[in-house]
C-alpha cells in the first residue's frame, strides 16, 4: 500500500502517517528511487507524521533542515540533552 501511495504523489504533495507505517513509506520511496521530508506533530494526543515528497536534488541544509525532526525523533526515540 505504501509504494502504490508514494508513488502516485506529487513533488510537494503531503500525507498524514502513524509511526508505525513511517518506516514503510520510507522504504517504498527508496525502492522507487524518491525522497521523502516528515515532520511529526501531535493530533488529539497522538503522535502522527507528515510526510513531504520532495525533488531529488533537495538537501537538508540551512532552514529546511531546521524544519525537519532530528533523525531520533523520526524513529520515535527521544535522546537526552547533551
């Protein structure tokens, strides 16, 4: 489902995933040779992700890396501060 999912959306386009499908989305982008952004937010109290697709050549630097999660939270694992 995921791969029929990413594949049919758009440079721009979002969707809302639980956590425990981000990784399979994640996964069918990287079959199909595209890059996907998430940020994760909370609705009605549970964690839910966005996720972005993204042209290829597009980098995480400068602001658009300020936008994103860090890696940790994107697996739903919180580390503490250093």
């Amino acid at each position: 489902m995921a791969k029929a999912i990413v594949g049919r959306m758009a440079i721009g386009e979002t969707h809302v995933v639980r956590p425990e499908h981000l990784v399979a989305f994640h996964n069918a982008a990287r079959r199909l040779g595209l890059r996907l952004a998430t940020t994760s937010f909370r609705r009605e109290g549970a964690m839910r992700h966005r996720i972005v697709r993204v042209a290829l050549e597009w980098r995480q630097d400068g602001r658009a890396m300020m936008r994103l999660p860090r890696r940790h939270r994107t697996a739903g694992r919180f580390m503490a501060a250093a």
